[in-house]
C-alpha cells in the first residue's frame, strides 16, 4: 500500500516567497499600511475627481459653445438639407410660402413701373 508522504512542490519558490515566510510580523503590518494609504488616496483623488465632473463638463460645454463656426462659402446658413422627402403638408406650406413671395415681388414690380410711368408723365424725363 502506499504510505502519505510529503511531495515537494513542482514550482520553484521565489525570492519574494522566501521573504514573505521569513519576515517579521511588524514589517508585514507595515507593508499592509502601506498598501492602504495608497489605496485610501487613489480613493480620494477618484472621489475628488467624481465630485469635479459637472463642473469639468460644463466647462467643456461652455468652450465648445464659444467656438465660432467655420465660414462655409458653398452653402448658406439659412438654407436647410432635406434628407428624404418632406411631408404633403410641409409640401404645401413652402409651395403657397413661394406663390405669396412671388405675388408679393410681382405686385411691388407693378407698383414701380407704374410710379415711374406716373412720374414721366408728369415730368417728362423719359422722352
């Protein structure tokens, strides 16, 4: 029958493995504290982080807000791009927008032809 016996172990120890079994219960307390206060200020520089992030966004907000436009030579600001087509209603309303401008053009154009006719009637310059 086969006896329990100890077998060693495949991985070879380390120097840090060493150190770790051999060093003093205070030099342990020690690294552990260490470790906590570099864990307690990466905490706080996170929390500190965390409570600047509404102002850091509004800041950023604010200067992609005051940045000017580039001057576009091609197309004008007021001129919209349709993407796909616009809806009958829509359709309608630009169209009778479009009637009521150039009514309005043709009935200013009347008006002047027949002031300046008016005009040189009265006062004979176009002759």
């Amino acid at each position: 029958m086969a006896v329990n016996k100890r077998v060693s172990s495949r991985r070879p120890k380390t120097s840090k493995d060493l150190l770790a079994h051999n060093e003093p219960p205070t030099a342990h307390k020690q690294r552990l504290a260490g470790k906590s206060q570099d864990i307690h200020a990466e905490i706080h520089r996170l929390e500190c982080f965390i409570s600047a992030a509404p102002r850091i966004s509004r800041q950023q907000r604010l200067a992609r807000i005051n940045v000017v436009p580039p001057h576009e030579m091609e197309t004008p600001a007021h001129q919209r791009k349709h993407v796909g087509r616009l809806p009958l209603q829509q359709q309608i309303a630009i169209k009778r927008e479009r009637m009521l401008l150039l009514a309005e053009l043709g009935i200013i154009g009347i008006s002047i032809v027949g002031i300046i006719g008016w005009l040189n009637q009265h006062l004979h310059f176009l002759r």
